[in-house]
C-alpha cells in the first residue's frame, strides 16, 4: 500500500472555448518603449529578462516610443507599410481564388504581416531565409514577382516549381527565401547549417531561421538551438508565436516554460520577446539580432507575439476550437492599422492617401493575377509538362527513371 | 601499389578530396580530434583545420539537417553517422530534404552531401550496431546508395559519391573495415594486406556509381552481391564447387541492371544474398528484376539467403548472419531444381 493519491495526466487546456468570451489577461503587454535596449554585445546572461517582456515601439497613440525606436524613415515606413498591404491585398485575392477552385490550398498572413515585411528589411543582399508557409512577405519585401507567386500557387505553366509543390511552398535563391518544405522543423537546423557553411568560408552572409509555436516542440529545434549555441553560427533563430497551431492552442507546445523565448536561455543564446504586430519593434529586433550575427557573436532567439487572425489553411474551421471574436480581443492590435495609425500621427500620411493606396494596390495585385491566370489554374488553360515530373530528381536522370518515364509516355 | 586497409582507403578517399576541394567538411559524433570511432577521420583535423572536420554534438538529425543547410549554400558535407543503427533520427533530414531538395526547388537548391555510415553485423553489436538499413535508403527517390565490399573500391567509390551533385548514402560493411571477412567467424581474419583488393591506388581515382562487378566468372548460375556478402558468397562458391558469376553490385541505386541481367541471362539461376531482413529487403526489389526483365531464361525460382525477420540478436549472432553454410545450401539446392 501507498501513502500517495493516485497519479493524475496534467493536460493544458487554452483560457477559453467556443461559446466563451475571448480572454488574453495572461499576455502581459508592457508599455511601448518600456524595455530596454542592451548592446548587441551584451552578456547574454544579462539580458535574460528580455526573453519574458515583450519589447513594443508603437503605442496606442500611434507614437514610436522609446530605446528600439527611431531606426526607420518616413519613406522606408511607407514602403513597409505598401508591403504589408500588398501581402493583405494578396491573400484576399488568393483566398477568393482558392474558393473558385483556381488553386486547391491556400495560407493566408491576416495579423501577422509584419512579422516577415519588418524582418526582411533588416537582411542585406545574399543572407538567406529558411522560412515556414507563413512568411511570405519575406519575398514580397524583397521585390519579387508577385505573378510568379501567383503561378506557383496555381500551379501553371509559369510555375516557377514545374508543378511540383502545393501551393505556397515558393523558391527563390536569388530572394534569399530557402525553398519551402512543408515539414516542420526541418529547415530551422538547415538555417544554421547554411550559416556555420557562410564562417566556414569565412563569408559575410548570415541566416534566417522560421519555425511557429507549435513546431519549436520538434526534435530538429532543439538540434538548431545546440548547434547554434555550440557553434556561435550566425543565425536569426525566429519563432512566430501566433497562438494557434492548427486547432492546438500554444500552451501544448510550450509546456512550463514561461515564454518560447525563454528556450533559448538554456542554451546560452540571447532571447528576445517582442510584439509581432508593430512592424517598428520587429525590425528594430531584427536588425538587431542581424547585427550580433554580422559581428561574429553568434545566434539570437527573437519570439514574435502575434495573433493568426484567419484559419490556419483553407483546410480548417477556427470556430470549431477557439472564439469568433478571438481575433477582436488580441491586444496587440492590427499591424497594418497601427503603422498607418502612426504615418498619420507623424504627419507622413492620411486616411484619404491611404484609401488611394488600397485601391492602387488592389489594381497592382489584380494586374498580377489576369497576368498569372493567363498562363493557367490548377484545373484550368496551361500547366507544367507531365515530362518535368521526372527531371531533377538527380542532376543526371538514371537508367531506372528514363525507363519509367518511358512507361508514363512522355 | 600500397595496400591499406578499407577504413584507410576511406579516411584516404576524405584527404583527397579535402585536399583538392576547400568545399569538402567532415564532421560527426567523435570525429574530430580523436578521429572517429572507427578512426576513418583520423588525422583530418589536424591536417585541415577545426573548421574543415569537428566534433559535433550528439544528434544525428542535427548532423544531417546541418549538412543539408551547408550543401544548400556551396559546400560538399561528407558526415558521418556513428553507426547505421543510429541514423534513424537524421532519416526525416535524409528523406524529406536531401533527397529532395532539387526537385522541389526546380534545381535552385541541390544538396551534394555524403552520409557515411558503419553498416551490418558480425561484430558483436547487437540490434544497435549491426543493422543493414539499405532497403530503406534504396525505397527514396533522390538518394544514391552505395554499398562497397573493399578497399580499392571503397576508395574510388568514396571520391565519386563527394563529388557527387546528389546526396549519396555510403555504407559501410564495419566487418570488412580490417579484413575480407567471409562469414567463417571461427578462424583468424585475413587482413587486406594479403588481399589483391587491399591494394589502393595513390591519389585521386573514381569508381563510377551504377556500374556493378563480375567478381568471378561462371556459367551455372547467378550470386548477386554486395558488401560483406560479396566475400561469403565467395567462400560458399569455393566450399560447394558451384560454378557461380559472382556480381558486386557496388551500388544499388543507380543499379546497374545491365551487368545483372547478363548475367542470369548466361546462366539462368539467381540466388540473391544480403544481411538485411528478408520482407521488403533489397533482395526483393533485385528478385522482381530479374523476373521482369528475365523470366524467359531462368531454369529455376530466383533464391533470397538474407538476414532472419527479427531484430539482430546478440547470443545469437551466428544463427542469424547468412553464412557461407546456408548460402552453400541455397546455391546446392539451386542447382538440384
């Protein structure tokens, strides 16, 4: 006989169901311009705290607050600002595509735009993104071709990948946006493969690594975080902390630890926490952390807290497993309001240049789309050749495969 | 010409190419300063610099994954994986990435990366240390796999495969490392010195992948081979009298599917010997091979000897290992059909 109770599962469950009123009161939100900003050399046990705050620029005034502010001009904000737009813009004409059966899949950014436009404007040219599905802005803050996208996605005959990836697993080296593999985890150990290659050839390029709340619980997360500890690479360890992966609410992966930032404390590697939806703060973070990669000292760890205010995929109902008004309640706001919010505060902007964007970006992406819809949809006018299904499978076909594609008739 | 030992050939095959090749890596779990624990990276480190081969922490989806992001950006990773038995972890890296990388990048992303890898049994390891994963290397499309059986081949073989554009998957029969061992357990190890395949040319030479070897001419029947196999199959030949063609095979994907079938076309009977389990093992693909491109000339089924559809045991070891006793019967009984 034993004196203990017998032993219970412990099982999370999110603060709130279906049918229940939306409740972030255990996000704490710090004031804008409350956390400080060390130097990029700065003892990483130091700074441990900056892995449980969350470091903010914007506040509810739209003013830009504070130590991480100041790094960005009028125009360079009005680019982010057409940035996260476009990819707002994107989505929507995309979604709408996907119910029209142009495409059979899609994932759209909606809440977490500046997350991936703010990032990629603190890389230079050659560093090279490891993304996740979500991070598109990363190619449409780099400039690249909307209608490529756009074919990828409907897999056409201008499809940039033969055909061969769903929809929005994009390419493109040139962008420096590592192909996407649809896996989890897997190209976050890649990322700082890639950039433990850039000091072994004494290079100057640094890495980007992507992963979400959910996957950070993959085995190949803990493998980048000791690699990149051991080896100092220098890489941007990023994990966009959008609440939900899939129907799991984030606490499932997360576990006890206070913060996903927090698992990089562990391993020695400055951790960072900051609010995903002010795209000041996160190129702030960003550049940052780029910064500590470019002067040899090693990987940083930046959690982006964010919100996925859209369904994870067309595949998938939200309301089935967390509040309608979920999204409403966020208190980190829209990205894109709060930017143009700001604009308007300092003077650079105004609700009727605003409206004038949209309607200039909407004809932009539609452009794109009569374009890219000209050379085909999935079930639709031109597609790949049946022929490059089986090319570069190796560099060099082999016997076996040139038999087979014999058999296919093509 | 020098004869070396295969684990020399192999470290031989790595300093030549890192060598003549900035871009050539080699790292894996002790295989830095201390040079491996088979020491097929001995003396690397000191030669080429930390950089160029180290130590790596002990996680072979890191290891794996790590080489896949520095292929991507211009380097060849020749990794090592301590045993096959421990490559399981890395197989999601092996699999859904190197494997693919080209393809879905429609050739923007390649990944020419090496993954070595100790392989089969006969060293009392048990079911951690003697496993033959090839089934599940040869089962993926975009992976080569590559299975040599001494020294001079594991060389040429070596130096093809990091030069390779594609990932390969390099086995090796940890059993041959010091010796042309043939299943005969009890008796003393040969060494590669007293054997013409010990004898390992200097510098850089290739054996092309895909191209399979007749290792003795006969005309009664078929031994398809590779690996350790290829010296029992060798030594059963030799106690039966059987007048077998014994092919290496070298490598099972590309296969050289020519050699094979000209083989059985001669002789009209194929027995087929490898370590690995029986169910959906090699010798089943190379089986059905065979009947679809030779079904006409066969005088007789096609014969599978393999390793038993259980884990590796310990005890038991030589009750498992097909040796030159079970593979002698099969090529007997063969011959009496």
């Amino acid at each position: 006989m034993t004196d203990y109770a017998p032993l219970t599962l412990h099982v999370p469950e999110p603060a709130v169901r279906p049918g229940g009123t939306p409740d972030f009161s255990s996000v704490g939100v710090p004031r804008a311009g409350s956390v400080a900003r060390p130097e990029v050399n700065a003892d990483p046990e130091s700074i441990r705290d900056l892995a449980y705050s969350i470091i903010r620029v914007l506040n509810r005034d739209g003013k830009a607050i504070g130590p991480w502010g100041g790094l960005l001009s009028d125009e360079e904000l009005l680019e982010g600002l057409r940035h996260m737009m476009i990819l707002r813009t994107f989505d929507a004409r995309m979604l709408m595509a996907q119910r029209q059966g142009k495409t059979s899949f899609y994932m759209q950014h909606m809440g977490e735009e500046a997350v991936s436009c703010a990032f990629r404007k603190a890389l230079l040219p050659g560093d090279m993104n490891f993304p996740t599905y979500r991070q598109a802005g990363l190619l449409i803050a780099a400039g690249y071709s909307l209608g490529d996208m756009m074919c990828q996605i409907y897999s056409n005959e201008r499809d940039p990948l033969k055909g061969r990836q769903m929809p929005v697993l994009y390419s493109s080296k040139e962008d420096g946006f590592f192909s996407l593999s649809g896996n989890l985890a897997t190209q976050y150990i890649q990322a700082v493969g890639w950039a433990m290659a850039s000091a072994i050839k004494n290079d100057t390029k640094i890495a980007a690594a992507w992963i979400g709340d959910g996957a950070t619980a993959e085995s190949d997360f803990h493998a980048a975080l000791v690699f990149a500890s051991t080896y100092k690479a220098p890489v941007v360890l990023n994990i966009v902390n959008n609440q939900w992966a899939i129907s799991t609410f984030q606490g499932i992966a997360r576990g006890g630890s206070g913060t996903f930032a927090a698992r990089g404390l562990g391993f020695g590697i400055p951790a960072l926490r900051v609010d995903g939806n002010d795209y000041l703060a996160v190129h702030a973070v960003a550049k940052w952390a780029a910064e500590r990669a470019r002067r040899n000292l090693g990987p940083t760890l930046i959690e982006y807290v964010t919100y996925r205010v859209g369904a994870h995929s067309t595949s998938d109902d939200p309301s089935a497993y967390r509040p309608k008004t979920e999204s409403d309640a966020w208190p980190l706001g829209d990205p894109v309001i709060r930017l143009k919010n700001h604009l308007i505060t300092i003077g650079a902007w105004s609700d009727e240049r605003h409206k004038q964007a949209e309607a200039e970006v909407l004809d932009t992406v539609i452009t794109a789309q009569k374009e890219a819809e000209s050379h085909g949809t999935l079930h639709a006018g031109g597609k790949p050749s049946v022929r490059d299904m089986f090319e570069d499978v190796y560099a060099e076909m082999p016997p076996h495969l040139r038999w087979q594609r014999q058999q296919a008739g093509v | 010409m020098p004869r070396k030992t295969m684990i020399e050939a192999i470290r031989d095959a790595m300093d030549v190419m890192m060598d003549r090749d900035d871009n050539v890596v080699v790292f894996g779990e002790d295989v830095g300063f201390f040079g491996g624990v088979f020491r097929g990276t001995q003396g690397l480190q000191a030669k080429y610099g930390k950089s160029r081969c180290f130590d790596t922490p002990i996680n072979e989806s890191g290891i794996v994954g790590a080489a896949v992001g520095m292929a991507a950006y211009g380097l060849r990773p020749c990794v090592e994986i301590q045993f096959a038995d421990y490559m399981y972890p890395a197989y999601d890296q092996i699999v859904s990435e190197a494997a693919r990388l080209r393809y879905r990048s429609n050739g923007q992303f390649t990944c020419p990366l090496v993954v070595r890898m100790p392989t089969g049994g006969g060293i009392s390891g048990g079911q951690t240390h003697s496993q033959s994963p090839e089934a599940l290397f040869t089962h993926v499309s975009g992976l080569k796999t590559v299975v040599p059986s001494n020294p001079s081949d594991a060389k040429g073989l070596l130096i093809a495969a990091i030069e390779d554009p594609d990932p390969v998957i390099f086995l090796e029969p940890k059993r041959l490392y010091n010796g042309p061992f043939d299943g005969h357990h009890d008796r003393p190890i040969t060494p590669w010195s007293k054997h013409e395949l010990g004898e390992v040319p200097n510098g850089h030479y290739v054996v092309p992948p895909g191209k399979a070897i007749v290792r003795r001419q006969g005309a009664a029947l078929t031994l398809l081979a590779y690996g350790t196999m290829v010296h029992v199959g060798m030594a059963a030949v030799a106690e039966t009298g059987v007048d077998a063609e014994i092919i290496d095979l070298r490598t099972l994907l590309p296969l050289d599917l020519e050699t094979i079938e000209a083989s059985v076309r001669k002789t009209g009977r194929c027995v087929i010997i490898h370590e690995a389990t029986r169910t959906s093992g090699f010798g089943a693909e190379l089986s059905a091979l065979v009947q679809e491109t030779c079904f006409y000339h066969l005088e007789t089924p096609v014969r599978r000897v393999t390793g038993w559809d259980t884990p590796y045991p310990y005890a038991q070891e030589w009750d498992y290992f097909p040796g030159p006793a079970r593979v002698g019967r099969a090529l007997l009984e063969t011959m009496e059909q």
